[in-house]
C-alpha cells in the first residue's frame, strides 16, 4: 500500500518500507515524508506550501 512519495527524492513510499512522516517546521501544516535512504544520508527536503528546506 503506498503512504506517498518522498519529499526530498520523489521515491514511491509504502507501508512496507521504513519512513519518517512529519509536518513541516516552516508551516506546521505541509505533511512531508522522508525515505529511509534521504534521512541517513541527510537529503535536502523543500515544503511545497511555504518553502522551508531542511536536511
């Protein structure tokens, strides 16, 4: 079942697979996920509502 896609890599995400979910500190409301691969390797992600980016 796929939750979405991650922010930083755009990489299909599914509840099979290991993941971060949580709301952007620039806006409190954009949900943003993360794979496991760009949160090890500290991908940039950018908020699509409000632009904040983060490592």
């Amino acid at each position: 079942m796929s939750v979405g896609n991650c922010t930083s890599c755009g990489a299909t995400i599914t509840t099979a697979k290991k993941f971060t979910k949580f709301v952007c500190p620039g806006c409190n409301e954009e949900k943003l996920l993360r794979c496991e691969n760009c949160k090890k390797t500290a991908n940039t992600y950018v908020c699509k509502k409000c632009g904040f980016s983060g490592p």
